[in-house]
C-alpha cells in the first residue's frame, strides 16, 4: 500500500485530478464490443481501429511484462454550458477539449514525470501512453474506478462527470487494483437523445460514420449531404451528448493552467475563420488539436456552418472560396452557396465550371459538365 498511496500523492502533485489503479488483464467485454463495433464497420474512416484490434482488445499483448496500470485523469470542464454556443449561428463552436493546448503534449509531460518516479520507487520498468498507442483507456479506466462508460461509450465520473482527460501508465510492479465503477446511467438517455444526427446504434453502441465529431474531426472526404444541416455551427468535434449528462452537476471548471482556453480558438467568427489560407490556419491553431485537421477540412467545416448560418454578409467570403486550391473547399463552398443564396448560386453556375477533375463540385452544382 505504500508505493500505491506514494504514487496517488505524486500523482496529485503533479497536478493529475484522478489516479486510480487497475491490473493488466484485459478489460471484460471491451473486446466484444469492439469486435461487434467492427464487424459493422462502425468505424468509418479509422481503419488503424481494425488493424491493431487484437493488440488493442488486452493490455497484455502489447507489452506482455505488465503487471499493473496507473489510470490517470486531467479535468478540462467547461466554465460555461457548451450547448449555448449553438445558438449563435455567425460564431463557428469548437469542443471544449480543442480549445486549449493539445492534452497530448501536456498530459505526456506529466505521465512521463510519474513514471521515472514509480521507476524510482518501485525498481520496476513503466511505459506510458495517453491516446496515442492501441490501449482501451476508456474500459481501463472504467475497470480501475475512475469512472464508468455511459450509454454515450464516454468515460462519466462522479466527480468530474465527463470532462477527463485520460492518460496510463503500465508498470511491471504489482500494485493492488482498486474496484471498478458501478453504472450509474439508470433510465437515462439524455446523451442518446440529443444527439442531431442519430449516430447511437442502442445505448453504448455508438456508430461514428454518424457521429459529428467524428465527420468534423476524422473523416478525410466530403461530409455527406445529409448530415450538413444537423452540423448546424460545429466546425471541431460535437459534445452534446457529453454536456447534457447529469453527473456534470458535479463537475468543476478545468484547473491546469496549460490547458487555458485560448482566445483565437474560443469559438471564433466564421467571417474570420473563411479568410484562412494555411499559413494562416498553421499559425491560429499552433499547439492545438485543430491544426491536426489540417486547413482543407477545417475550411469545410466552416463552410457548412456557412451555409446554415443565414448570414448573407458571408456571401463575398464564400464565393471566393469557389476557386479555392482545395476541391475538398470548392466543393463545400458550393453547397454554402446554394444555401445562403439560391439565386446568386443560378447566377454562378455557369461561370464557375468545376474543373475537369472535380467531379464533387460538380455534383454540388447540379452539373456533370466540367471545364476542360
């Protein structure tokens, strides 16, 4: 019990909200749920999902010496009801947790700090990972305690409800595993309900090929049509059916300094966000994890916000956008087009031909006819 109090006080220290400890065996029915996950192609784009499925399913066979896991939290709760941003059709919103610094960087920093001093203490070997290697954070975490996998499949604490950053630690030391979570869901299906776009499958089955963050975030290609409307403004990530949960009654505003929000990513005007090129893109969202999307896909998804804003002052922005360099932009800025106005897009049809190779422009506009 000594090394396990001596690494939770460490752990609080270090500026961690939550430490709890687990063994290395594999998670329960995480496995079959991901292999049912799978087999209905549930993951879209995220083919590194089925690649690494056997590795991901049991801690163990990814590092075959571990004994124990150090299961980590850093809370990032909003100060504000994310959902109210909505409303606000001239603004783009951005998940809370991209709002700030990239938790990989900051989180990493501190998991390796934890690790040399459960090295020191224990003389046993550690690795650490925070979302960025196949490991099941989310069962293993819900297996250590720190909190259990609501119907949405998020992570929900008594504490911190679901606003926790996670992170591991495999140790080879043996470490006493603390009890998991019971569910606390009850007849609740606020998350499920909420959702726009119906991406819930069932309670805890979720399908991302639906799931907004997912289309913003991880899809590669063109958002299909009828998922644009529901976007409605999310331009990164959707959290509704993290903010309507009731636990987060409990929750308190993030304490981590490094993970501020920052200004120019606090969901920002889509009039400024339309003038990026990327240069401009790189330098707004430095240290973010919007700069991961890259400024072609992040265009898209302002455009869509475009089209269902209803400001037509965004129209001279938008048809710039027309002779974008990406297709990915043309494409959407088409559709943003049509959808602010109908009449000025009849007007442009016939001078903005897509180009012989931009056959999703062409869809956008109606027209199979191509300039050469």
């Amino acid at each position: 019990m000594t090394l396990k109090t001596d690494i939770a006080s460490e752990a609080e220290a270090l500026g961690f909200d939550a430490v709890a400890f687990t063994s290395a065996d594999a998670p329960g029915s995480a496995g079959p749920g991901l292999d049912e996950f799978l087999a209905h192609g549930r993951q879209g784009d995220m083919g590194w999902m089925a690649d690494n499925a056997d590795r991901r399913k049991d801690p163990k066979t990814l590092w075959p010496e571990a004994r124990s896991i150090v299961l980590l939290g850093v809370n990032y709760g909003p100060e504000a009801d994310p959902m109210a941003a909505l409303q606000r059709r001239e603004i783009g919103t951005i998940a809370t947790y991209a709002k700030r610094r990239d938790y990989h960087d900051v989180i990493k920093k501190k998991l390796k700090q934890l690790a040399r001093f459960v090295q020191a203490e224990s003389g046993a070997d550690v690795k650490v990972f925070v979302d960025t290697a196949p490991v099941m954070e989310k069962p293993l975490a819900a297996k250590a305690g720190l909190g259990w996998q609501g119907k949405n499949t998020m992570l929900v604490s008594r504490q911190f409800g679901s606003w926790l950053f996670l992170g591991a630690i495999f140790t080879t030391a043996d470490i006493d595993p603390d009890a998991p979570e019971a569910d606390h869901c009850g007849g609740c299906t606020r998350c499920l309900d909420i959702c726009p776009t119906d991406a819930f499958a069932g309670p805890y089955k979720l399908d991302a090929r639906r799931c907004i963050a997912y289309l913003t975030i991880e899809h590669k290609g063109h958002i299909p049509a009828e998922f644009r409307r529901p976007i409605g403004n999310r331009i990164f990530g959707c959290e509704d059916c993290l903010a309507v949960c009731p636990w987060n009654k409990f929750a308190g505003a993030a304490k981590e300094a490094k993970l501020a929000v920052r200004e120019e990513a606090d969901n920002p005007p889509l009039a400024e966000l339309l003038d990026l090129d990327d240069a401009a893109f790189r330098e707004r969202f430095r240290g973010t994890p919007i700069k991961r999307t890259g400024r072609d896909r992040f265009l898209r998804n302002v455009l869509i916000a475009a089209g269902n804003s209803g400001d037509t002052t965004l129209l001279p922005r938008v048809e710039r956008l027309l002779s974008d360099e990406s297709p990915l932009v043309r494409a959407m800025a088409v559709w943003a087009l049509k959808e602010l106005a109908p009449g000025r897009a009849d007007e442009l049809k016939g001078t903005h031909l897509p180009r012989e190779t931009d056959r999703d422009a062409a869809s956008e506009w109606g027209e199979a006819k191509v300039a050469a």
